[in-house]
C-alpha cells in the first residue's frame, strides 16, 4: 500500500465515499471514486468487508473506534494490520495513529471541531500523531478548514453535515483536498 497512491485517488476525485452499513457500502462499491472510509463493522466481518472494498479496486480505509469489539488500544491497529488488508485507519485517538504510522499504514485523524479548546488541542494531536491526513467534522465549517490548512501542512478532509454541492465546494475552496460523505447525492457532485 502506498499513501501516495492514495493521495493521488483523492486529488484525481476529492469525493471519499463514507459507508455506516452494508447497503449503502454495495451502492459505493459501483461508484467511480477509489477510496472508501468504513464506518461499520465488527470484530467478526471486518476483514470480509475490507475484501468487498479490495476486490472492487478500491482503497479501504476502515474506522477503527466505531468497529464493534475493538478496544481503544492500539492493539486494535495491530489486529486490523494482521487480520485485514485494510490500506489504513481513520481515528480520533492520535495514539492509534502514531501506531498505525508505525505498521506502514495510511493514517487519517479525525478531529470534531466543536469549540475553541478543541481548535486549540489540534495542533497538538497533529504533531503528536503526524497523521498522512486530518479530517475535520463537521466539514461546513470554511473558517476553520482555511485556519487549519494555512496552519498546517497536513492535508485535510472535510466531513460531517456536508449535503449539496455548495457544502462540498465551499469547504473545497477554504482549502480541505477531499470530501468524505457518507451521502449517495453527495458521492456524485
């Protein structure tokens, strides 16, 4: 796995395709973009849901806070490494990134910005864990994404509440290099 392939497929398309459940991850696997964020799953069907992802041609990148059975600990990193062919992680606990980094994979730390200690504490939680990307939530929030960004080299996703192509644009323009939306009408701006 490469991150700079990765990178690559979320500039060609900056639509990242955010799945909760298996219906809406069959109705990403037909669409053009190439990465897809998982947002569900168990300790039991993790790996056979990465597989849908693989066998599609797509980079999966899988939650790993919301995978049920998963501790906190970054021994969960190390069990998606050794049992799936997850292409990286998305978390909010920059330890799990710092790990992931460490087994070479893709890392994405995902950040809610909800007030001012949080905007402050992000800075910190990017050079504590030096993630490959950030995804900020909600991403209609083009202030912030521009602070972020000019603060900051890491690249950044915008996600959560976007809903037309005005939200999408907008936080494109602030400067976010994708959009991850786990809306169908949003996959196809």
């Amino acid at each position: 796995m490469s991150g700079k392939k990765i990178i690559q497929c979320i500039e060609e398309n900056p639509i990242i395709l955010a799945v909760k459940n298996e219906e809406e991850l069959r109705l990403a696997l037909k669409e053009d973009a190439k990465i897809v964020f998982l947002l569900f799953g168990d300790l039991l069907n993790i790996a056979d849901e990465v597989c849908k992802v693989k066998e599609c041609g797509k980079y999966a990148i899988v939650h790993i806070d919301l995978i049920e059975g998963l501790s906190s600990k970054e021994v969960a990193v190390d069990f998606i490494k050794k049992y799936t062919k997850a292409d990286g992680i998305i978390s909010t606990r920059p330890k799990n990134i710092k790990r992931a980094k460490e087994l070479s994979l893709f890392t994405v730390l995902r950040l809610f910005i909800l007030d001012s200690i949080a905007l402050q504490n992000l800075e910190k939680n990017i050079e504590t864990s030096k993630p490959d990307m950030v995804e900020i939530l909600p991403g209609v929030i083009p202030k912030i994404i521009k602070k972020v960004t000019s603060e900051n080299d890491t690249p950044v996703i915008a996600g959560g509440l976007i809903s037309d192509k005005e939200d999408a644009m907008n936080a494109l323009k602030s400067g976010a290099v994708a959009i991850s939306s786990s809306n169908p009408k949003v996959w196809r701006l």
